[in-house]
C-alpha cells in the first residue's frame, strides 16, 4: 500500500484566501479611504471568485487521484463523488438564491461546472489545459454573439423564453439554466476556462517546487499580459470614450466616463453588454470577456504556485496561518455561513438581540466569526465542517453503491 500522500496545505491557503475575498466583495471587508472607497474591493473583485473557481477544479482533481490519475472502479466512484457534489450544490445553491440577498451564489452554477468537469477526468492535463486556453477565447466571443442575438429580440429570445417558462429553477430563485450556462452571474461558457485551468493543474505534481514555481511565472506572465493588452487598446487607443457611450441604466452605472470608470471598481453582473464588440477588451471584473478570462485566471494560477511555496516555507512558523487554512478547510461552511448572516441582517432579524452588534459592525462580525469558527472547530472536532463532512458522506455512500 503507498503511504498516503501529505495534505497540500497551500491549496487550503488559497482557499481561503478567496474566501476571504469574497467577504471583501459582499460585506466591505477592509478599510474606507478618504474617498470613501475601499482600497480592496477592486482587488478582490471578480479575482476572489475565480480563485475558488480554479480551486474548485484542481480538488476535483484531487479527488480524482491528481498526479497518479484514479483508474477503472475507483475513477468511476469519483466521477460519481462528483456528481453526487453537483447535484448538492444545485440544491444548496438554490435554497441560498432563493433568500434574495444581494450576493450572486454561485454554489448553484458549481453544479454545472461538476458535471462539464467530470466529462473531463479521464484525459490527460495537457488535453484539459488546452480545453481551457481555446474556451477561455472561444467561449467570451460565442456568448457574445448568442445574447446579442437574444437581445435582438428574435428566434432566440423566444426559445430562452420558453426555456425559462418551464424551468423550475427558475420559477424557485429565479436563477435557472439559461443563467447557468450563458447569462447568469457565473455562466458555464466564460467561467469553466478557470475550472478546466484547476483541473489541469491539479493533474500535476504539486509537490514539486519547480512545478509551483512554474505556476507562478505562468499566472504572472497571462496576468501581465491580458492586462496591458487591455490598457493598451481601452485606455490608450481611446475605447473607454467608445464604450462610455454606449453605457445605459440597463446594467447599474451612471452615464458616461464615470460610470465606465466605475465598473472596475464594483464589476459587471457576469457579462459585457451586447452594444459594441469593443466590450470584448476590457478586463472589468466579472465581464467575461477573453482578457478578463486570462487576467483573472493568471492572477489565481500565480497566488496558487504562491500560496503552495509559502506555506511550506513557513516550517514551525505554520501556525500564523492557521486560521486561514481552516477557513479554507472550511470553504463551504463559511461561505454559506456569511450569506446567512447576510440574511438575516438584511431582514433586521439581529436588531434588539445579544447579537444585534453583528449587524453594527457587519463586514468585522463576517470576517472574525469566519476566522474564529473555523480555527476553533478544527481544534476541537479535527473533522471536515459542518457541512463537508455530509457532503463527503454522502457522495462516498452513492458512489459505492452505483456499480
């Protein structure tokens, strides 16, 4: 029997590390300028998102043997490990969007990129790699091209409607399908480039400091490059005028430059509008296009490579990370934790309770709660969280039984 291979520890950090990215997004985590502007906010915007999302691929990978790849029986049981997890968080998901809180949950669309991944497990890293470069084009410019063509209120728009008119997710959290592959906060066809990149890389051997290293000028080198390339012809070339104009309420901006100089602070709802296929080189948060795709995606390849360095770096010194890895031990638990908090202030429920100070000092209580919860559970229970450990159960009892 081989002996069982040490816990990548780095991966927790990184986990969350976009954990807490997340907190800075929805709650404000961080501090206010003179301005009144939060200095993180535009880091985190978008990048936080897409770190979990590669994340999501290499555990995925993981799951499925990484390096020395699962095979016959045991790769069909995490194929449908997999699954079973897909099928869990369409359910969670749901249940979450339908609370109406202003948080775009992703956990729903996870379901989606479980299944298109688990298509994946059988094939080699430089296939998945290269299923992620071509989407991370391809995939901007198609959807593009077919909600344009929704916008234009023919053919297509009548099939989404008619779609939509009978998917019951849709009727439930609003939030259906349609959403999940091409319109929605995360849509499939500009988001799996980040979960087939994860993947890949968990395809490889993590354990070897030239590979991280390795990540680490990649990401480095995509981000560098996907963001000049769009300074050069937004900002230089004169696009941003371009594109100013053609900004309407429709997608919650002001008129004109300030507006589009908003949106790379706050981001867009998932997509570029369909107005001008100049859109298509910007790299606003949460847009979708080819260079936000490769921008967002670098950075989370390279603070991978990073985090999976450092943390071996630190030797006895491990403990100052401590609570960030049981954050990301933890992914799931805080991040459905904060949007209930979220919940529930946002419906005065905390108002005239003990705990009525949450509310008060909301992005502190989400941020210190997270951090104290999880480093306190895994001291005392030593276990998978609250809700990992029934989704790990779970899954495992299925997959056994499905022949």
């Amino acid at each position: 029997m081989k002996p069982p291979v040490p816990r990548l520890v780095g991966i927790d950090v990184a986990r969350g590390l976009a954990i807490l990215g997340m907190f800075v997004v929805h709650v404000g985590v961080g501090w206010t300028l003179a301005d009144g502007s939060n200095p993180l906010q535009p880091i985190a915007a978008g990048r936080s998102a897409a770190l979990f999302a590669l994340l999501a691929g290499v555990s995925i990978a993981l799951l499925s043997g990484g390096h020395d790849r699962k095979v016959n029986r045991d790769l069909g049981m995490a194929l449908w490990r997999v699954i079973v997890r897909a099928a869990v968080m369409l359910a969670l998901g749901t249940a979450l969007t339908m609370l109406g809180t202003p948080v775009s949950v992703i956990l729903a669309y996870y379901a989606v990129f479980f299944v298109f991944a688990a298509m994946l497990l059988t094939e080699r890293w430089g296939i998945i790699a290269g299923a992620a470069a071509v989407l991370g084009v391809l995939g901007p410019v198609v959807s593009f091209w077919v909600r344009s063509l929704i916008a234009a209120d023919g053919t297509v728009a009548g099939i989404v409607d008619t779609v939509n008119a009978y998917d019951p997710l849709v009727a439930l959290a609003d939030d259906g399908i349609v959403n999940f592959l091409l319109t929605g906060s995360y849509p499939a066809i500009t988001w799996l480039p980040f979960v087939f990149a994860g993947l890949a890389i968990g395809r490889l051997d993590l354990h070897s400091t030239r590979v991280r290293w390795r990540l680490v000028a990649l990401g480095t080198i995509l981000a560098a490059a996907s963001y000049t390339v769009s300074w050069l012809a937004v900002r230089v070339l004169g696009v941003d005028a371009r594109l100013a104009a053609t900004l309407d309420p429709g997608i919650g901006a002001p008129y004109g430059a300030e507006g589009f100089d908003l949106l790379f602070t706050e981001g867009l709802g998932g997509t570029v509008p369909t107005t001008d296929w100049a859109w298509l080189l910007v790299t606003i948060p949460h847009s979708g296009t080819p260079l936000d795709v490769y921008g967002a995606g670098g950075v989370a390849i390279a603070l991978l490579g990073l985090c999976l360095i450092v943390t071996d770096a630190l030797g006895r010194a491990a403990w100052l990370v401590y609570p960030l890895v049981s954050v990301g031990m933890l992914a799931l638990t805080t991040y459905v934790g904060h949007i209930l908090v979220i919940w529930l202030d946002d419906n005065s429920m905390l108002d005239g309770t003990p705990l009525s100070f949450v509310s008060e000092w909301l992005s502190l209580s989400i941020l210190l709660g997270a951090l104290l919860f999880a480093t306190l559970w895994r001291l005392a229970v030593r276990r998978r969280g609250p809700l990992e450990w029934p989704l790990h159960v779970v899954s495992s009892w299925v997959a056994r039984r499905i022949p």
